[in-house]
C-alpha cells in the first residue's frame, strides 16, 4: 500500500501554511422556551394573529481558534393585545477558523455561522409553535450577508456623525 506523500489521513489533505480553513466542530441547542401564556382562552380568540421577530447573534472566542456563535431567534405572537405564544430559541454552534484576517474572520463570524445555524432554529421553532397547538409557523430565510453589510455600513457612519458624544 502507498503511502501519502503529504501523510494526509482518510484522504483529507493537511491544511497548507498560511491558508484559510473553516471547520464546524459542533451545533447544539443553548436555549429553548415556549410559552402560551393565554391558552386555552386564546384558542377562542378571534382575529388576525401579529408575529414579532427579534434576531440577535453573539460570537465568544474559545482558545485554539475555535468560536461559539450563538443565533438567538424570539418569536412573540400577539392576537389583538394578548400574547397568543412566546418562543425563544439560542442555537449554537462551535467554529474552528484559523488563517483568516480578522475582517474576513469577522464577517466569516456574522454571516457563514449564523447562515449554517439558522435551519435548526427555524425547525425549532416550526415544531414548538405547532405543539403547542397552533398553526405552522415557517421563519422566512434571513439574509445575514445584508444585515452584517448594513452593520458594517452603520459602524462607518458612527464616528462621522458626532465627534465626541457629549458627557451629561
């Protein structure tokens, strides 16, 4: 049997120097939480139900290169003034990333992660809404390439808009 000239394993070629390489090292559920706080009586409710997104993402660095993003996604759907559910999910996924820049590490961070972690969220959240007895609720793909942009556009204007904020 020949041997590997670059003495790969399983025919995965060692990473070269200086080169970038991402690689998922684990998703897992951090968080979940489902509430129906006016059940049974909302069942009963009449009206057009209202569904209130909130999106956030924090990334913490680990040691070694590795990072955990954390996508956290809540839902609160309301029927005229009462609160129909409440659905809270954080998915998390440890990265390895090394050879990356920081600003390609950066954006890699904001958008590729959050990108891998977001169709776990979006089940989660699809399965909890309909056990607890209500109709399917589908979370609508995000664009995590716009929002990361529009954050780095925002974070350009911040300085050019007041030079020094004023102490009260």
């Amino acid at each position: 049997m020949a041997e590997n000239s670059n003495g790969a394993a399983n025919g995965q070629a060692l990473p070269q120097p200086g080169q970038a390489q991402l690689n998922l090292q684990r998703i897992y559920v951090k968080d979940v939480s489902f509430e129906a706080p006016g059940s049974p009586q909302i069942f009963q409710q009449q009206g057009q139900p209202n569904v209130e997104l909130n999106l956030s993402q924090r990334v913490a660095p680990l040691g070694n290169d590795a990072f955990e993003v954390v996508l956290s996604v809540t839902a609160t759907c309301k029927v005229e003034d009462k609160t129909a559910y409440l659905v809270e999910v954080q998915q998390a996924g440890i990265f390895g990333l090394t050879g990356f820049e920081q600003q390609a590490r950066e954006a890699v961070l904001a958008t590729y992660c959050p990108n891998v972690l977001f169709p776990y969220v979006r089940q989660i959240i699809s399965d909890l809404v309909q056990n607890g007895g209500f109709p399917p609720f589908f979370l609508q793909p995000i664009n995590f390439d716009a929002l990361y942009a529009e954050q780095m556009r925002r974070r350009s204007e911040a300085p050019a808009e007041g030079a020094t904020p004023a102490l009260q």
